[in-house]
C-alpha cells in the first residue's frame, strides 16, 4: 500500500503540473516595451494557520497568534520548543526532563488549555509530521519539538481552539505551525555559545542559512549543530542535599540496606563499613538511623548524579526548492532531517532480594543501589536515545484560471534506538552465592542463601560491573505519508464581495513499530518476564469544503464541513467535523468575531495496537502505605519495584471536541492595537489510561477516603472502584510484606470527559521617536476560567483548577516584551510571570512567579553583528520546602538559573 500511494502521489502531482504548463507552455509574443505605469500599492495574500483561503487580513474568525524566528533568538529563548513552551495559552503542566523516569525524556511537547500534547496538532509548513515513536506518558502519541531547526524558522503560528473541520483529527485545543523560509537572498552565518551561572549545561550552536535565486529556480537550506552539556541535581545547591530543607526526622534514602520485611526495621551494618564506602556518591555514603528502626549505609547525595536537564548533541539540514515552469506553476520540494543523541540519568542501577539468610537465620530484604563510581561514571547507568527524524515533500502548485491549486505527497519518518542499563539473571548468585534450596516462613516460601559475609556492603569493580550488566537497546520506528489536494478562489461574486471557497482531499497512511531488545525474552535480564513487538498501521481519508461568505459589506461569514476516516486492523472509524464563524466590522478599526466548531481525535495508536506486556516500574512510592505511615509523598521512603500489566484496546471510538470562542480586534491606529478572545472547550468520549503514579495516588485517596488536602473521597464511586481494582496488593495482615502491590493493572478505555474555559488578552504598541529610535512592545495574558475532569459519568467532577491536589494548570499567564532599535543597537527585555500553583504539599498556594530575559545586539557593518542574550536574568526560581526533596515544583519550572549566550552573526 505505501509504493501504490507513492506512485498515485507522483502520477497525480505530474498531471496536475503538466496541464497547465502545457496549456500555458507557448512563448509570450513580444510587445514594445511602454511607459511604466503609476505604482500602486498591493498587498500579498496569504494563508494564516485555522484556514485553507488566502486572504489580505491576517486576522480571522479564529484567534491565532504569531512568533518570528527572529524573536525566538532576541527574547531569549533556548530553542523553538523553549518559545512554545513560554506562549500563555500553554496552560498546562507537562513530563519534562527533570521529571524522573518518564517514557520520552529525549522528547519535548506543550499543552494548549492543559488539555494534553495529544490534543495539540503540529504542522510543519502546514503539513503533518511523524510523530514520536514512544508514547508521552507510556500512553498517548504526540509531535516531539525538540529538534526543530531554528536557522530557518520564519514564524510560528499558534491557533488555540479547535480545528477539526480544517485539519482533521488531533486539533481539539489547538494547532502549531512551523513555517520555515521559502525564499530568501544571501546567506547568514551564526555561532553562539554560552552556559549557566551555577554550572552545568555549557552549551554551543553553529547555523549556516540562506538561499538564491536563478533565473526560474529558487533555493533556500540551512545546516545547524548544537551541543549541550547535562544538568544534574546536585549542579543546584536547592537539589544537591535531600535532608537540608526537610522537616525534621526526614533521612537519607538507603544505598546499601539490609532489611526485616515483616517488622520493615533496617538491620544495623557491621561497625565501620558505611565509614569504609565513604568515597562513594561523591564521598557522601554515611551510616543514617531509619525513622522505622535500625540503620542503613546511605547518602545525602542520593539524587545528586541524576540529571535534570539532558546531555544533547544535535544536527539537522534543510533544503527547500521551487521551479518555476511558468508564471501560473511551480514544481517544490522540501527534505528536513535531523539527528540526535541524548543521554540522560533518570535512576540508579539498584537490585535487591527477599530471601532466608542461613548463614544469619533470619529473614531478610538485601537492597543495593550501585554508585556512579562502580558503574563507569555520571552516564554509567544512563539511558542514550540516538535518533533520526526526516520530512521530504513533493509537489506542485499555480493557477488554473483564477483558481489555485497545490497537490503534494508528504512522507516523514522517526527513529528512536533506546538504550537502558539493565541487571542480568546472575545478579542474585554475584551478591548471594548459590541457592541452598527453599524454606517455609510464616505461611509463605522463600529461597535460602547463605551470603558471605559482608557481601552486601562490597563495592563492585570494573569488571565486576559488565559481568552482571549489560545495556539493552529498543528500536522504535514511526512514519507517516499523505497525499493532498487543494484548491481555493472566488467562485462567484455576491452583493458584498467575492464569495471564496477553498476545498481538500487527503489520502493518508501511518504506522509505528516499537522492538524491543530481543534478549529481555531470553531470561538474559534480571526480573524482566519479556516484552513483546508492538505496532500497527492504520489508513486515513478525508475531503473538506471551507466558505468565505461576504454577507454585508461589514459583515462575512465562513463554514467548513470534513469527513474523515480511519481503517486499522480490519476495523474502521470515521468523524465528521464542522465549523461556523461570524466576523463583523461596524467600524474600520474594530472586527468583532465569533466561532463554534466540532473536532475531533482519532484514538492514539499506542492505545490500538499496544500488546500486553508484563514489567516493573522502578523504585515506586507505595503512596497507601506512605498514607497508612504518616509519611509525606515527597519524602516517604516506602518504595519498592511494581510488577505492572499493560494492553491495548482495539475497539476505542474517537475522542470527540467542542470548541466556542468570541472576542475583538481593535485597531484605533497604527501605534496600538488590542485583541481579547473568549474560549470554551469541551472533549467527550476521552480516552484515558493513566500512569502507575496516578493510579497509586488515586488508588491511596480511594482506600483512606480522602484526599492529601483533606477533600472527601467516595470509595463506592465508579472512579474509586475501577482504580482500586488496577491495583493489587497482599493482605493486611500478611506475615511478610503486608500491603505491598503485587500487581498494576493499565488499559485504555472511552470514558472520561474534559472542559475549560478562559480568555486571552493581547495589547500591542510601537512609536517611532525618529533620532531617538524605534520602540515597540507586546503584552499577552491568559486567564483560564474553569477546567474541569470526569473519570466516568456520574463520579464525582474534579477541580484541575482549584483542588490544590489535582490541579493541572496555571490559573493564570502572562508574558510580555519592550524592543528598543536605536542606531546600529536592538534592546529586547521579554518577561513571563506565572500564576498561582499549589504548594508542594498541598496544603496552599504558591504565589505567581516572574522571569525576565533580555538580549542586546550591535550591527558592526551591513554584514556582522554581536549579541548577549541572556534568560533568566535574575539568576532565581521558586523554591518550594513544604513538600522536601527536591524543593521545587517540577513539572511546573525548572532550576537552572541564569543562561548567558554570546552570538555572532555575518551575512554574506
């Protein structure tokens, strides 16, 4: 199926070109040259992102906002994802890379109106793209934008509100565009480098971009490379000590333990070994008194070798043509890749064993977490995602009469080779020696050993290391191609102006294949049951008609209708979506508008095709037992590996969106403008499949019956029984580990329904002051109203908004920037200042929070220029003690202080 797509692409995108160069094809007479008429001024119509008719007006009756390439370097920003990231719609929290053992740490992604990355669309000049081969979050797909190219980004168009009836499936809250150049004159040399005031993450850029034009034939690239050094925790004095900031009676968690299961006490270590490890984790490893009993060889400095910003090294090229085979046609072509290596440290490498020690006569839990300076240094245990992603575009497009057309076939691809230290199967016999047969306890069997002595508490050397771990790679692969048409004009003219109609048609395949290392099926790997192969492909058609109505010279109307359709495993589902819009203009300088539309998102494929599979979840907090203890989620140290069962679902429907939206756009003059928007989003039908986090969490609210914060829970509840039925635990009363999970059960199911509302507000001013230069500024706010979620009709509804211990979203944004143009120098002071999020143990709020960067730059000639940019210019974020460790609320900001860069620019 993919080469007969193929082929019908290129035949249809080569018919398509040769009927009107054909047509068009005989020589222009030539006529005697005459008297150059009087110029008059015209305005080139564009495509804006949320419509497929070109128009002069670049505002709509969808509200879209828009960032230059230009910007993403003089405001500050680290990166494409970095400007995204920092837009005020993006209201939502998300996995980023200091949020611990995440599926996608190489991956970055947003969340329009906080209502996840699945339900953002990305497009890149408009097309769809690969998207990341492992799910976000272990279940939903989602566009990585960690490795867009900066060198030849013109702007960013961000549309916030749904956009099924243009698009198709995925644009529920919203849709980001990426448009790269298409033409440009010269060529741009830059090189930046720079790095963090409190060490780590040295970092260095290096951009060739630029293009010509001959005769019929345009060419625009780019080449970009960028290294960037890690982050760790113990690189910030907030994040380096576990206990500094703790409440009292907190400790440091084990490396070296040895542990009575039934009363859970520690087992003192002989005299003076913990003084004897002393020059592990930094020289950090001392003897700590458990709060339950008994003591254990442990660290300070337990996080401090895991990162919190990844090790990155990146390359990508561009390479953008178009022929022009007359005035009425061109032929284009884009091809984009890029490759990737990030290393990142989520874990320690840590093993232990419930086993009757005969040599002690007791019962014991050995657990041991292997050091930096055992496993070969900070990226020793660490995990590598060495990836590829490419992007290639065939196409054409002109006039035919006065209609446009364009017919292209889009093909990308993403692979991702993820590799991660595991133990191997010889690990009990390395620390435990041979098995001595088993023996009865309290009711329960448990193997015999009889350890050497001290055994436990020897580090491992060198080689010690590789002959009990070994690194095991998966390779993950996802594609996608599609063939488009698309053609728009007037079709005729009305009483108030043209009537202009734009339709599409698009055939469209994707698939992904997640492989991982064949050996985790041998028995090669410790306490690894196998994971199978998983993967699936699916088929989409859809064809789409968008009008733009002028009913009043004032008043114009648009409609959009689309069909799509998806077939996957013998199954198919389809989707009509529909979108009506009013923009109204009583006077010249004010437009009044208005939009409601239907979206849609077809069910994500990890949740399709995902084969069951059997693992564990590393090192997880048992948050019922930290509940029935006592202890604080950030600081309790119950934490113990989960075996897990995870499947997909093959009968899921679409998720189902409904978008609102009304605001103004007021113009007095050309120094200022205002613009205010209204949006109202509703998604139904949402599938959900949470994390083993979540599900634990919920899991202790059902049992206990209420909620960290003190809000009541209804264990009855269709929510409470479904949660606590994905859990299983041993009973109670169990002689050996009462109420531990022996089993998470996750799978995706249609239930849950989604809402949020709020308004956007944006002012924009500049003023020329002639000698004294230009200055120009911008003010963006968001405020979200309401969002709120329910797991299954007829549950309780929960406050993402103002339920301090589910909320998932900034109450409020606002981001702002002043640019100053004087002479040969450009000043740029851009601020974002979040809202109120709560505390870290949920008990209040935490006030707003500001950063402010700036860049300054100096035109040396026509050719060169020289910038300082710096992000975060008061070196300060918010620290948050009220939950420990690590003293700030991750997922929500991030600690890496004050960046400065230095960057040189030369055109040429």
């Amino acid at each position: 199926m993919k080469k007969s797509l193929l082929r019908l692409s290129v035949a249809a995108i080569a018919l398509t070109a040769a009927v009107p160069a054909f047509a068009q094809s005989a020589p222009a007479p030539v006529q005697a040259e005459a008297p150059e008429p009087e110029a008059v001024a015209t305005v080139d119509e564009v495509v804006v992102t949320g419509s497929r008719i070109r128009r002069v007006d670049l505002e709509g009756v969808a509200p879209v906002s828009v960032l230059t390439g230009e910007a993403i370097d003089t405001r500050g920003f680290r990166s494409v994802f970095d400007a995204l990231s920092q837009a005020t719609q993006n209201t939502g929290s998300v996995q980023g890379e200091d949020f611990g053992a995440t599926f996608t740490p190489a991956a970055n992604v947003i969340s329009l109106r906080g209502l996840g990355p699945n339900h953002t669309l990305v497009l890149l000049n408009g097309r769809r793209v690969a998207e990341y081969p492992s799910a976000y979050n272990g279940s939903v797909n989602a566009v990585n934008l960690a490795n867009l190219p900066n060198a030849v980004v013109d702007r960013i168009e961000v549309l916030t509100g749904g956009a099924g009836a243009i698009y198709g499936s995925d644009a529920i809250a919203g849709v980001v565009n990426i448009k790269l150049k298409q033409k440009t004159d010269g060529f741009d040399a830059s090189l930046r480098y720079g790095g963090t005031e409190q060490g780590g993450g040295e970092n260095w850029r290096a951009q060739l971009s630029g293009g010509r034009s001959w005769d019929r034939l345009d060419v625009v690239g780019s080449l970009e490379y960028s290294q960037r050094d890690a982050i760790f925790w113990g690189d910030r004095e907030i994040s380096r000590s576990f206990t500094r900031y703790a409440e009292p009676g907190a400790v440091p968690p084990a490396l070296f333990s040895n542990r009575n299961p039934i009363t859970r006490a520690y087992y003192d270590p002989p005299a003076g070994l913990c003084e004897g490890l002393g020059a592990l984790q930094g020289g950090t490893v001392e003897r700590v008194v458990a709060a339950s009993g008994g003591s254990y060889c442990g660290s300070d400095a337990f996080y401090s070798t895991r990162t919190i910003q990844t090790q990155k090294e990146s390359g990508n090229a561009y390479l953008g043509l178009t022929y022009h085979l007359n005035d009425d046609t061109e032929v284009f072509g884009e091809f984009l890749y890029g490759k990737t290596q990030v290393d990142n440290v989520v874990r320690s490498l840590s093993w232990n064993k419930t086993f009757w020690n005969d040599t002690a006569g007791r019962l014991e839990t050995w657990n041991r977490v292997l050091t930096p300076e055992e496993t070969g240094g900070a990226f020793g245990v660490g995990n590598r995602y060495d990836e590829e992603n490419w992007n290639a575009v065939l196409g054409v497009r002109g006039h035919i009469g006065d209609w446009r057309y364009e017919a292209a076939f889009n093909r990308s691809e993403y692979v991702s080779d993820q590799s991660r230290v595991r133990l191997l199967t010889g690990i009990d016999a390395f620390f435990l020696g041979a098995q001595q047969g088993t023996r009865d306890v309290a009711g329960t069997t448990q193997p015999v050993f009889a350890p050497t002595a001290n055994r436990l508490y020897t580090p491992l050397t060198s080689g010690e290391f590789g002959a009990v771990a070994d690194r095991f790679t998966d390779h993950n692969t996802s594609w996608l191609q599609d063939f488009t048409l698309s053609v728009d004009g007037d079709l005729w003219q009305l009483p108030a102006g043209a009537l202009q109609a734009a339709a599409v048609v698009e055939i469209g395949e994707q698939g992904y294949k997640n492989q991982p290392d064949a050996r985790l099926n041998n028995g090669v790997a410790w306490n690894t049951s196998g994971s199978q192969p998983s993967g699936g492909e699916r088929k989409r058609q859809a064809a789409g008609l968008e009008l733009r109505v002028p009913i009043l010279d004032q008043l114009t109307a648009t409609v959009a209708g689309r069909y799509d359709r998806y077939e996957y495993r013998g199954e198919s589902v389809d989707s009509p979506t529909y979108s009506l819009g009013l923009q109204y203009r009583p006077i010249p300088s004010l437009m009044l508008r208005s939009s409601y539309s239907t979206s849609f998102r077809a069910p994500d494929m990890n949740y399709i095709f995902a084969t069951e599979t059997r693992g564990y979840y590393p090192g997880v907090t048992d948050y019922y037992q930290c509940r029935l203890e006592g202890q604080d989620y950030s600081s309790c140290d119950i934490q113990y590996n989960m075996d897990f069962t995870r499947g997909g679902n093959a009968e899921l429907q679409p998720e189902k969106g409904k978008s609102f939206t009304a605001g103004f756009v007021w113009t007095p003059s050309k120094a200022f403008d205002i613009q205010f928007d209204y949006y109202d989003l509703e998604i139904s039908q949402q599938v959900t499949s949470l994390s083993e986090d979540i599900i634990l969490r919920t899991e202790a609210d059902c049992r206990i019956g209420r909620t960290p914060s003190g809000g009541t829970v209804d264990p009855t509840s269709a929510l409470c029984l479904n949660y606590v039925g994905r859990v299983a635990r041993n009973p109670g009363d169990a002689a050996i580990n009462p109420n531990q999970v022996t089993r998470i059960t996750v799978n995706p199911i249609n239930a849950a329904s989604e809402t949020t509302r709020g308004f956007d507000a944006t002012v924009n001013a500049r003023h020329d002051f002639e000698r004294y230069g230009r200055l120009s500024g911008s003010l963006t706010y968001t405020k979200v109203l309401e969002h709120e979620y329910q797991q299954f009709e007829g549950d309780p509804t929960f406050d993402y908004l103002r339920d301090l211990s589910r909320q998932s979203d900034w109450r409020d944004r606002m981001s702002g920037s002043v640019t100053w143009d004087v002479g040969p120098w450009t000043t740029t002071l851009y601020g974002v200042r979040y809202g109120t999020i709560p505390t870290n143990d949920y008990a209040s709020e935490r006030d707003p929070y500001a950063v402010f960067n700036a860049s300054v730059r100096y035109r040396v000639n026509d050719k060169a220029s020289v910038s300082v940019i710096m992000n975060n210019i008061a070196d300060r974020y918010p620290e948050d003690r009220t939950g420990g460790w690590p003293n700030y609320s991750i997922g929500w900001y991030d600690i890496y202080g004050r960046q400065t860069w230095v960057q040189l620019d030369y055109s040429f």
